[in-house]
C-alpha cells in the first residue's frame, strides 16, 4: 500500500514535534531527504542505515519511515526474545478486558466490527486512522480502555490531524 500525501504530511509533523528540542536532529533527516530527493544520494541502504541512526530510541518513527519503503529496504528493528509472544499476550488480555466490560453493558459483537475494520486496512479500503477510530468510537465512555488503546498507537496519537480531545493531558497535542 502506497502512503498518501496526508500521511506523508503528518508523519513529518511527528517528526518535527518528537525533535522540537533537537532541531538540528530534525534538520539532519530533511536534508537527508533532500539529499536522497535531489539525487545527491542514491544509495538507500545507507539513507536508511542513517535514517535508523537519526531516529535510534524513537522505533515508532523508524517504523513510520518504513510505510515510505519498499518492503526489501524497510528497517528492521530488533526485537527481545519472546517479544513478540508478549505483545500478543498483552493484547489478548487487553481485548479480554474490552470484552469483560461491554459485555457487562450488554454491549456485543464489539469484536466482529474490530475484525471488519482491520480488514478493510488491510485490503487497503480503510486507512490505520480509520480502524483507530472505529475502535475508539467503540470504546467511548471508558477512557482508561481508549488511553490504554492509545498506547499501542503513538504515531497516530501525535499526529496533528488527528483531532479528538484526548483522555489525559499527558498525551502530546498541537
């Protein structure tokens, strides 16, 4: 799936905010991409080895970067031993959680709607935003389960466009 121009757009507007207080680290990666841009460079193995090096401690910009790549030149982060396993535990538990407490509203089939959002992304008929905020249009009047939410999303909680009033003051707004 090819990034759009909105994405392309919020996403150095993360950039940008994540590296307020170090402009010259924000500087270095636009000239990097007007280097690549221009042509000046040409070698995207080592834009992108300066791209991991720039961004190094900020894994959701790198993984932002690579929505820009074609798949053989996305970086790749490393992960700890059994990482993976304790994500999909936590999430598991997390929709426990969602299901526990709509189910005790009454409320049903949350998980079917995630399921068809989550879809769509994938067959490209939706973007990430969207599913995020069906998922959060879910979730509504449970503020600790949509910041908890939030947290798997920081790329898309700081983007500028995303517009909602967010649960706590904590999290970045523009």
């Amino acid at each position: 799936m090819v990034a759009t121009y909105e994405e392309a757009r919020d996403y150095m507007a993360q950039v940008k905010e994540v590296f307020r207080d170090k402009i010259e680290v924000y500087h270095r990666f636009m000239q990097l991409l007007e280097d690549y841009n221009t042509g000046r460079r040409t070698d995207i193995e080592g834009v992108t080895a300066e791209v991991k090096e720039i961004f190094e401690g900020h894994d959701h910009l790198i993984l932002g970067f690579n929505k820009f790549l074609p798949p053989q030149y996305q970086i790749q982060l490393p992960l700890e031993e059994n990482q993976e396993q304790r994500d999909f535990q936590e999430a598991l538990n997390f929709v426990r959680r969602v299901k526990t407490r709509l189910e005790d509203e009454g409320r049903y089939g949350f998980e079917r709607s995630i399921q068809m959002g989550i879809r769509s992304w994938r067959m490209g008929k939706i973007s990430r935003l969207e599913v995020f905020d069906q998922v959060v249009s879910i979730l509504r009047g449970h503020e600790d389960l949509i910041e908890e939410f939030m947290s798997y999303f920081p790329e898309i909680v700081n983007f500028p466009s995303w517009g909602r009033k967010r649960p706590r003051s904590s999290i970045h707004r523009r």
